[in-house]
C-alpha cells in the first residue's frame, strides 16, 4: 500500500506541475512547495517550536485560536504555520502571529526527513482532516507527539473499513484526538483508539472572540437606520442573489438588504447591479446613505464578519453549489441562519437546523415563506435567534480544554 501510495503522491505533484501553466491555483502550488524548499536551508529556530498544519483557510480558522493562546500564553514559543492548499497560503502567507508560514512540501519520505530536520518541533498540531502518511510516520519515529485539532471522522473514511489497516496505521501517530463530536469519538473507538477527548470545534471560540472585537461601520449603521428588518446575506453567489433581489424587489419598503458577495471583482458587482430595480448603494462609494435605498453591497473584503450584527435574519451564501460558507460567524450574534440545499456535509449548518436556528430553502418560493413567518411571528423570530446564539455559546471552549491539556 505504501507503494500505492508514493506512486499517487507522485502522480498528483507531476500532475500539478504539468497543468501549472494554465491553472492559477496548481501554478501557486508548485511554485510555493518549490520555494519552501529553498528556504529550509536558511531557517534557523531556536527555543520551542510548535508547528500547525492546516488544510486550508477554514481549518486555519480552526487552528488560530490554538496560535493565538500560544502567543498569550507562551510568548517565547516559535510557530511554524503549514498549508496544503494556495486558497490558505495566499491569505494568511503574512499572518503575523506565526514565525514562518509555509506550503506543506509534497508528502514523500525525503521531504518529511528534511523539513522536520529543519523544524525540529517539540508539538505538532494537525486540524481536521490531514494525514499525511510520511509526515506522520516520520513525527511518531522521533518520538514528536502530535495532536488532532477539531477532528471529525464519517463511517465511510478508509480508517473505517475492512481493508483500511494500512490507513489506521497513520492515526497511531498522534498522541491525542480533539473530535468535534461523539459520532466520531465512536467510530474511534470501534476501531480501538480511546485516545481521544470530544472537545467540540476550536471554530466557536474564534467567531465568538470576533464577535467581542467587531468594529462599528458608520455607512452601515446609517443604512440600517431605525429599521428592525435587515436582511444580511454573506458569501452570496449568483444564485443566492437572485433569490434574495427578487425577494427584495417584490416585498414592502420596511426590509432592507445588506448583502456581501464571494466574488467582489468588477464584473459580478455589475452583474448584480443590473438586476437591481430598487434604490441601491455600494460601500465604497457611499459617503452618505440615501434614506430611500433598499439594499447595500459591500463591495470589499474584511467586513463581513462584523456585519452580521446590523441584521436581524442571516442568510448563507454557497447552499446552491459545492456548499454553504461559515454559519457560525452570523449565528454567533444570535440570528437565525438561512441556506440553500447544499449543506449536509457541514455539521453545523445540521445542528443548527435541528434546534430551529438555522432554515434552509430550495427556491425563492421558501425564502420568502420563511421570511413572512419570521416577519409577521416576532416571537419565532426571538426564539430562532435565541437558540442560534445559545448553539454557538455551548460549543464554545475547545481551546481552552486543548491549551490546558497539551501545555501542562
């Protein structure tokens, strides 16, 4: 199987490079692991070092909050950040509170030897789904104890199955599981490792810790004005927006929109414009705000995380396609969540539905159904928020337990 594996290892990096020419994420890629190969030779740490590798940029959200305690707590502490994917690295590639951020090099024996040669770290922190088999081999044969963050584990994972002997073998790797739930914890269990504590999602003290330090926007504010019925729609795609400017369009004067799309270039905020045939005000170009506009684009990023508080309903844009973007940064202010159909692959969006703080729809024909209910029903629109709010609360304290148990 190892066999199996370096040759697919292999495989997908040729593949990378191959298409590198044409594809702007695969370019990314293989020029990042490229440079960080360069660079190994010139890094030089002294002290201990704690290295976090995460996926991507939501498991990097999953992981900050571990850097963030660590820098609190253990300002000496030297932080090596990993990722896998460009959508991460080029992000957070100046994320100040990490010593060095890097691209994970390709998973080969070599590439392990050589970068934990050079990291040399005392801890290592995985979040969510990466194993790697040669990394991970590499740490548990020195000995480097490293630690699952905000896991979760599905029946249908390759640990689970009856030929899945080789895969587990990664997972004796890691000194301790931090599962977001008990489903999890269960599957674990069932194949032997009781190594593991369910500490919920690092996620929740992040949103919440964003929530308590959220920044005022006067244009918003001015937008928003005396009115109780603010729609916030975030991460929109094309689909979601169209749902939301017909609902707009064809209901009284009293709701207003503030919506906050994925794409933010050019083109697609003309495209949305176009549609609109109500009064409208773009962010940026809004030195006042017209008593009369309905509906706000935010046409820049970094906002919308604090946005969600000027609204009373959340809708979450991406339920149309591959999947729903972070519910949890709208629910955190206690305010029923709203997505499309696309989203049960994220447990949250699930949990959320099950207490009734969170709805989702298949049309527009829904949207505005819920809408109506929430509007003309103050009291389910209370309770909705309520327990939208008093999910994120009781998840909240991952951290806390991981810091206490690892930095003894």
């Amino acid at each position: 199987m190892t066999l199996l594996y370096n040759i697919g290892i292999a495989a997908y990096s040729g593949l990378i490079k191959l298409v590198s020419p044409f594809n702007k994420k695969a370019k990314q890629l293989h020029a990042g692991r490229k440079v960080t190969l360069e660079m190994l030779p010139k890094i030089k740490l002294e002290g201990k070092v704690i290295w976090i590798h995460a996926a991507s940029l939501g498991e990097f959200e999953q992981g900050r909050p571990i850097i963030e305690k660590l820098k609190e707590e253990h300002p000496d502490y030297k932080i090596v950040l990993t990722f896998f994917s460009p959508s991460g690295y080029e992000v957070r590639k100046n994320f100040d509170l990490a010593d060095f951020v890097l691209y994970l090099p390709a998973d080969t024996r070599r590439n392990a030897r050589r970068f934990i040669d050079v990291i040399r770290p005392d801890k290592v922190f995985f979040i969510k789904y990466e194993f790697w088999y040669h990394f991970l081999t590499e740490l548990a044969s020195r000995q480097i104890p490293v630690y699952g963050v905000s896991m979760i584990f599905r029946k249908d994972q390759s640990f689970f199955k009856s030929y899945g002997l080789w895969f587990r073998k990664m997972l004796s790797a890691f000194e301790k599981f931090y599962v977001q739930d008990e489903v999890s914890g269960d599957l674990l269990k069932g194949i032997g490792i009781s190594n593991y504590s369910v500490a919920g999602d690092t996620r929740f003290d992040r949103v919440r810790d964003i929530a308590k330090e959220s920044k005022d926007f006067e244009i918003v504010k001015q937008f928003v004005g005396e009115s109780d019925k603010v729609i916030v729609a975030g991460s929109s795609w094309a689909p979601d927006e169209d749902i939301l400017i017909n609902y707009i369009q064809n209901i009284n004067k009293d709701v207003k929109l503030i919506i906050a799309p994925h794409e933010i270039h050019k083109e697609h905020i003309q495209q949305i414009e176009s549609k609109l045939k109500v009064p409208y005000l773009k962010y940026t170009e809004a030195e006042n705000t017209s008593p009369d506009a309905r509906v706000l684009i935010i046409n820049t990023i970094g906002m919308l995380s604090a946005i969600y508080k000027y609204g009373q309903v959340a809708y979450i844009g991406g339920g149309f396609g591959v999947g729903i973007h972070n519910t949890l940064e709208a629910a955190t202010y206690g305010m029923p969540v709203l997505f499309g159909p696309n989203y049960r692959k994220f447990k949250e969006a699930r949990d959320l539905i099950e207490l009734e703080g969170g709805f989702t729809i298949k049309n527009g024909s829904e949207f505005k159904e819920q809408m109506e209910e929430f509007w003309n029903n103050p009291a389910l629109l209370k309770a909705s928020s309520e327990k939208a709010g008093e999910y994120v609360n009781k998840m909240c304290g991952a951290t806390k337990l991981i810091m206490e148990e690892v930095f003894v």
